[in-house]
C-alpha cells in the first residue's frame, strides 16, 4: 500500500503561522459607513457576519424596531459586533464551533423562568452556513420538531441530504430506542463523523455488524456494535450542526458527513426543568398484512415487536456563581419493554419453563458542564458525560439464555480558549471509551433432545444457556490545538487564517473473558460412566428421550477459549486553512494532513470553497467548492482473524470418551486481511443561496466519486493450514459514484398573521448513488453470478439496495398563537418509489447455476408528523407543559422494502404512534 515516507514537521507550520502578522500590513482604521442608520439591526448582523465568513443565529425579537449605528470599516469580528451593538443591552458571543449567537445581557442574578424549547419568536428552523456547507439547528429548532426517541437521527429528518435505512425503523421493531443510521450525501452510514464537544464517539469497532436482526444479535463471536458509539440526547444539546459538503479542513476521518454536537451551556440565573415522556403499543397502530399476523401474535422474537412501553425521564438544574462559573447538571433515561412469547410458533413449555418474556432496553445519560471566563480573553470549559446503554435479549426457545449487550460509555472534553489582540489559541483535551459488549448468565449452552429432564421446549431441542462474555473497546485520548488569526489585510484582500494540530492515541480491543463451551449433536447412549469410572452428570443424561430412546450425550463440543487481541496506534492531524475576501469573492482554501500509525497511512486532504456576493449585499450568493475526504478503517479489519482462531472443536464418538480424549480441531481463520488504504472521496459543488420576499432560497449540486472503499471477496484456493476453504478477505475494491441535488426554501423571519407567527421550510433532494456494495460486512459474496430479470451478472453490479431513496421533499411548519400558549408543528414527507429485487432460488441455464433475482418496483410513501404543545404560565416565574407528537397522523400503510416476494418479508413503516410529554420548569 503506498505509503508517505517523508516526515512532516509541524513546526513550520507554527513557525509561519506565527510569523504571518509580521509580513501582513494592516489596512489603517477610518471612519467611514460600513452600514447605514436606516440598516435594520438583525440584517446588519447578518450582512456583517456573512463578510467576515463566521456564522451567526440569534432570535429575531431581538433586534426587532432596532437600526444599525454606523461603525468603522476594518473591525475584526468580535470589535465589530461588540459596535453594532452597542448601548442595546445585547451582546455576541461565540460558541465553541465558532459560530456566533447574540443574546441579551444579563442583569442582576435573581431566578428567572426556563422557558422550554423557548416562547419567544424565532423560527425554529436550521440554519445554513457558508459555503453551502450544511445547516445549524440551535436548542430551539431541536425541540421544536417532533423527537420521537430523542436521537439525533431524528432531528435530522429534515436535513435533504440525508437518507434512512428503510429497515431500520419499521412497524416491526417499534419498541426499539437504538439511534437510527443514517447515510450523508450518499455514503455509507458508518462513514460519517460524530462529535460530542469535540470528543469522537464514533463506534470504529465494527460499525455494520448492527443489532437490526437476531443473526446479528445471536451470534457467538460477532457483538453487535453501531456507528453512533453513544446515544446523544437531543435535550442535552445547546446545537448540532451537520456538514455535508464543503467541509473545513478542520475535519476529516469521513466520506459522508460531520454532525457536531454541542451540550448545553448554564445561562446566568438559577434554572431547572424536568421532563417525563411515554409511547406505548396500546395508543399505536402496528402495521402488518394479512401473511403477517401470526409472525406478531406468536412472536417470539425481536423481530416482530406486537407490544412495548417506552418511557424517558429527564431532569436539569443550572445555574452561575457570583465569579461566573457556570453549571449545568442533566440526567436522563430511556427504558423500553418489549413483552414477547418464549418459544416459536405460539406454542407453550410443557415444562419448568414461563411463556413470555420480557425484553428491555435502557440508555442513562448524565451530563455535566462547566465554563468561566475572565476579561482578559480567557474562556475555560469542561463537559463529562456518561451513556451507557444495555438492551436485554433472550434466545427463544431456551432457557437461561438472558445475555445484555452493553453499549456507550463515558466521554470527557476539557476546553481552554485566550484571545489576545487579533489571535485566538484553542485548547482541547478529549476522551471517550465507547464498547460494544455481551454479558451471559451461563458460561455453556447446551442443546438437549427433548426428554423428560430436558422438556421445557415444545420443540425437539431443549437448548440453555447463551454465547458468553465479550468485552469490546475503542477508547480514545487526544489532545487538539486551534489558532485563529483575526482578519488582516494584504493589498486589497482580507484573511482570516486558521492553523491546527492534533494528536490522538487509540486503542482497539476484543476479549473473550472466560472459556465458553457450546455443546451441540447429541448421541443415544444408556450409560454416562467414563473410561477412568467417572460419571458425567454435565453432558451426558439418562433421562427418558421424547423419541424413546434410553439416554443421550453430546459428541460435539465447541469450545470457545478466553483470550482478548489489542490493537493500538497513534492518529496525528495537522491543517492549515486561509479565509480569504476579495471584494465580493471569498475564497478559503485548506490543506489537511493526516498520519496513522495503526494503518501505517499518510493522507494529504486539500480542500477549497468559494462564494460570490453578486451585489454585495448577501442576497445573491454563489458558491463553489472542490475537496477530498478521507474515510476511517475499523478495527474489526484486524481483530477478526484472532478471534476466529479462538475456537476449538472437540467430538466424540462415545459416552465413555472424556472430553481430554476427545479428538480436538483448532478453528482457522474465515477472513484475511491484505494491505489496504483508506478510502477516499472526491466532491465538487455548485450551489446558489438567494434571499427574496422574506425567505432563503438554497440549491446546491454534489457530485462524489468515492474509490478503494472496503469490501469482502471470496479467496480462491486459501492456505488450508491458516485459512478455511470458505474464506473472505477485505479489499480496497469497493467504489460508488454520486450525484446528489438539494434545495430549500425557509421563512426569514416568523410570518405574524392574526395574532399568530409562523414559519416553513420546504426541502428536497434528488439522489443517484451507483454502488458496488452496501456494507463491508456483506454476507454474500460480491463476485458471485446471479441471474437479475434473467441477466447473468455478478452480485456487485447490482444496484445498492441501502439508503438509496432516488428522491424525496419535505415540508415543515411551525404555528404558534402566544395568546393561547399553544405552538403546532407538522413535518410532512414524501419518499420517491424505488426500484429494489427479491430472491428467489437458483437456476441452472447453460450449464451456469446462478440465484435468481426478480425486479421489483416499490411504490412512493408520503407521512405526516405533528406536535402540539400547550404552555401554562404558573406563579413565581415557573411554566409547566403539555406536548403531543403524533407521527404518521394517517397511519399510512407505506411499504419500506422486501427481502423475497413473499408478503410475510415486506417491512412497512410505522404506523400512527404517539408520544405525550409532560414537563415543569422554574
């Protein structure tokens, strides 16, 4: 694999970074009109940010009735905003991501109401940012649609350039609080990055080994695992900002997108609110088709869900010393049981057995925040948070087959930023361990004929016990280094310069804890006495079989031994990124340099956007960009082999054998691994921003070419000696080309009519993604012939069957009558059919045989989601509310997808389903 030999001293950049405001010379001060007396406050503030290139959302009530004074041309940002607003009592601030909010500033510190969400008059919409780069939604807009499970997924189902899974949410698993996956601008779901307060909680251990479906989770070496390593809660989240293209060069590990959360911060006074929400299958509507009814009642399985209770319960407190620190403590919980039979087919024990029960998931996330800052241009913060996750599952059938797999874990961000003069140094010291792991109440299964000592399953095989313990980790320590020049002239142009270092240790680990015997293949025998005299009482019964026969033992033994594979290595970042205006021209191109040192990669990322202000008045803008990204690797890569190697097989062919006597097989490995390279993606971009009559117009092309992504293929004649004969290896053979089209249009400011404000964003998205697989983890190999419509053609030539809606519109709206305390909003959504195919069974046709596949042509879907809202003002500053989201309010019954013709296979989406929230603040 080519490899980056060259080391590259990071000290240069420093040292021309630093030297940079020697050489640059200053445009002198004066004062001349940047903008009128007669400029509206809030469009100056917007006019001004979009100059400067920085992001800026703040409420429109706040600067309403209010003009712009006149300021001197040539103030940095921060001087800048601090002139505009001058003597109104309103100050801006900068948020972490190095967007700007404006707020107003506090008097003196006595308790004042937490609104929730918040009354006042915004639009509760995203926000685009420069460069046609992606959209902002603040604490606002993120309680204001519909939460369903609180998931960021959720949040983002406006967003048109993202795409869902359409079986990863489906009127089969509605009990499920797991986030949802979600694909950016085409790529695979688990190639998009996640940030909480600038810590990574991407799960890297094997991100497509899901816990979708029961092979995933009853599995005896794979743990399920899942892209988003912990579960955010959206009522944690100050914003969440999502960059689908054109992104910074401050970011890279991704060939989808960057969504970067960031928590809460206290505000001055003394606040609090808790919060308790429920969704139950007895107000839902499950939808399902005639071939499909018995699968629900008899269900025995997490795949078909007939019942559940949802509930999350949430409680904040926050607040400012009288030396400003800020404090803001949240912990919430999600539970949800999930009530299904224990054996298959409706059937019941006819033994020592019960015949139901109840699954459970559970996320707890517990939050806390710190920030201070002095005068002197000093800000210090610090967020801990905890989310563990544990969904409980059985195996049906058995007994003792309880196991949890654990999920989530703790991250940490200690944040340190000083301003002096025109610069600006961020500090950031991140940690995370995110693990996918399983906890079993046994360490064997044994799988028993029926007898009358093993008879708890009607079936013919009395199975208990479960797969044992596997810890999984992906723990991460960096430490990340930003400075930021303020704007300076050469000549006629401005920069705004931007140099950043990082540094990141990993670490990667699977560990089976304790041996673990799986006993299968039982024997007749009338005897458990062994050679040496010895009864066995474990694998060995002389209890009457249902089939008559006198007793039975166990000839095969799988013993899966304890033994744990580490994987470890640095990750070095460094970027450099000039924002630069020309008139009505910026340009800010990037240079990205990534180093890995478990992967022994060297990856060099340049990036470039560009905008025209065709008038200079920010209504008319064009833009531009051309950028590659980088992609992760995974840590499942390395560790499959070793855990492979992990099992051993006993047999033998008679009671008296003890198992030391058995004949042993160490297992060999089933996949390999060959020198691979990080994926990459190239993307260029046009797009248009337009304000007109009180609203923003966008329209925005990506055009993506995504080579050497990873991929399985079959090994032909491996070395039998290290490897099984069915034996797959990863590849850098996958590739996929996209073009993806995106426009929106959105309210301004909110439309007051008759005494109510209203707002509304119309999106949608025109997607073609050719792909030569889903996942890396495909199951089927991709080199195989199969007949499609009667084509002979290899699996990979099919069209990807994932996240691949050819396209979709979305509308939402927002109504609020303040004199009721009522708000209402509606998202309504229409998905583009799709063309899809099922399998039927293989043929033989000249002399070829080959599975046959069958086109299938999957009609469109449309659903409308609502929220209402009351709010009761109570004495001494407190409220308390009532909320009511209704998603699919016509309980549409909208096929997803299907895996073979059979009616019994079709997914559909969720029906009517409700979740009523009640809360109290102070």
């Amino acid at each position: 694999m080519p490899v980056i030999r060259t080391r590259f001293r990071l000290s240069l950049l420093a040292v021309a970074l630093v030297a940079s405001p020697a050489f640059a010379q200053t445009a002198p001060v004066t004062e001349t009109t940047v903008l009128r007396g007669s400029t509206p406050l809030g469009a100056a503030l917007g006019t001004f940010a979009a100059r400067h290139g920085v992001a800026l959302s703040f409420d429109p009530a706040l600067t309403q009735g209010r003009l712009a004074p006149l300021i001197a041309d040539g103030l940095g940002v921060e001087a800048g905003f601090a002139a505009l607003l001058q003597g109104t009592g309103l100050r801006a601030e900068r948020r972490d991501d190095g967007s700007y909010t404006v707020h107003q500033v506090a008097g003196p510190r006595v308790t004042a109401p937490l609104r929730v969400g918040t009354s006042a008059p915004g639009t509760y919409l995203p926000q685009p940012l420069p460069y046609g780069q992606g959209m902002t939604l603040d604490a606002d807009a993120l309680q204001a649609r519909v939460k369903g499970n609180g998931d960021i997924a959720t949040a983002l189902r406006s967003n048109p350039a993202v795409q869902f899974n359409d079986t990863g949410r489906s009127s089969r698993n509605m009990g499920e609080i797991r986030p949802d996956d979600f694909s950016i601008n085409g790529a695979p779901y688990y190639q998009n990055l996640f940030l909480l307060d600038g810590a990574t909680i991407n799960n890297d251990i094997d991100p497509a080994v899901n816990a979708d479906s029961p092979g995933n989770v009853n599995n005896a070496v794979d743990v399920p695992s899942a892209s988003q390593g912990i579960a955010v809660d959206v009522d944690l989240l100050e914003s969440l900002t999502v960059y689908d293209a054109n992104v910074p060069a401050s970011y890279g590990g991704f060939t989808g997108g960057v969504v970067d959360a960031r928590s809460r911060k206290a505000r001055d006074a003394l606040h609090g609110k808790v919060w308790m929400r429920m969704a139950r299958s007895a107000w839902d509507q499950i939808i399902a088709n005639d071939a499909q009814q018995d699968s629900y009642e008899e269900s025995a399985t997490f795949a078909y869900q007939p019942q559940y209770d949802k509930y999350r319960v949430g409680a904040r407190l926050e607040g400012r010393t009288s030396f400003g620190l800020g404090i803001i403590g949240t912990v919430t919980r999600s539970h949800s049981d999930i009530p299904l039979r224990a054996y298959s087919g409706g059937r019941d024990s006819t033994g020592d057995d019960v015949n139901q029960k109840t699954q459970t998931r559970q996320n707890t996330s517990a939050s806390i925040a710190l920030d201070w800052k002095n005068d002197d241009g000093l800000e210090l913060a610090a967020n801990v948070s905890y989310a563990p996750t544990d969904d409980r599952y059985y195996i049906m059938n058995g007994r003792d087959s309880w196991f949890d797999i654990r999920s989530g874990g703790p991250t940490a961000s200690l944040r340190a930023s000083w301003s002096h003069g025109p610069w600006t140094l961020r500090s950031t010291l991140n940690y995370s361990d995110v693990e996918s792991s399983r906890r079993s109440d046994l360490d064997y299964m044994r799988n028993w004929a029926s007898s009358d000592a093993f008879n708890w399953s009607p079936t013919g095989i009395s199975s208990e016990g479960s797969y044992g313990n596997i810890d999984q980790r992906d723990r991460r320590i960096g430490y990340r280094m930003v400075v930021d020049r303020e704007i300076f002239s050469i000549g006629t142009t401005e920069h705004r310069v931007q140099l950043g270092l990082g540094v990141q240790r990993r670490d990667g680990s699977y560990e089976r804890l304790n041996d673990h015997s799986v006993y299968l293949s039982t024997g007749v025998t009338s005897s458990c006495t062994l050679a040496d005299g010895t009864v066995d009482t474990f694998s060995c019964s002389l209890s009457p079989l249902r089939s008559g026969a006198a007793g039975q033992y166990f000839t095969q033994q799988q013993r899966y031994h304890a033994g744990r594979f580490e994987v470890s290595g640095e990750e070095y970042e460094a970027w450099l990124q000039d924002d630069i205006r020309v008139g009505n021209w910026s340009l800010r191109p990037g240079l990205r340099l990534d180093r890995n040192t478990i992967w022994s990669q060297t990856t060099l990322s340049p990036r470039l956007a560009a905008a025209w202000d065709v008038r200079g008045d920010q209504r008319t803008v064009l833009n531009a960009g051309i950028n590659r990204y980088y992609g992760r690797s995974f840590y499942s890569y390395l560790l499959r082999d070793g855990r492979d190697r992990l099992r051993e097989t006993l047999v033998r062919r008679s009671a008296r054998t003890s198992w030391d006597d058995a004949t042993r097989t160490w297992n060999v490995a089933t996949n390999r691994l060959r020198d691979i390279d990080s994926p990459y993606t190239d993307e260029w971009t046009l797009g248009i921003d337009q304000r007109a009559a009180g609203l923003v117009f966008n329209l925005k092309y990506v055009n993506r070419a995504t080579r050497k992504d990873i991929l399985r293929r079959k090994v032909d004649d491996p070395d039998r000696a290290l490897y099984n004969l069915n034996t797959y290896e990863f590849t850098n053979g996958g590739r996929s080309d996209a073009d993806i089209w995106t426009a929106s249009v959105a309210s301004q400011q909110p439309w007051e009519l008759m005494g109510t404000r209203n707002s509304v964003q119309l999106s949608a998205d025109r997607t073609d993604v050719k792909r030569n697989y889903n996942s890396y983890e495909d199951a089927l190999d991709m080199f195989e012939l199969v007949r499609l419509d009667g084509t002979l053609m290899y699996r990979h030539e099919l069209p990807a069957s994932q996240f691949l809606r050819p396209w979709s519109a979305r509308l939402s709206t927002r109504t609020e009558i303040p004199a009721l305390g009522l708000s209402w909003t509606n998202f309504f959504r229409y998905r583009a059919g799709f063309e899809g195919f099922t399998t039927g069974p293989a043929q033989t046709i000249d002399g070829v045989t080959a599975p046959t596949l069958t086109s299938r042509t999957f009609s469109g879907t449309w659903s409308w989601d609502a929220t209402l809202e009351y709010r009761l003002a109570l004495p001494q500053q407190q409220e308390a509310y009532a909320r009511v989201e209704v998603q699919n309010v016509l309980n549409r019954a909208n096929v997803g997808t299907a895996a073979t013709a059979a009616a019994g296979s079709i997914f559909y989406e969720p029906g009517r389903s409700f979740w009523l929230e009640l809360g109290y603040s102070f």
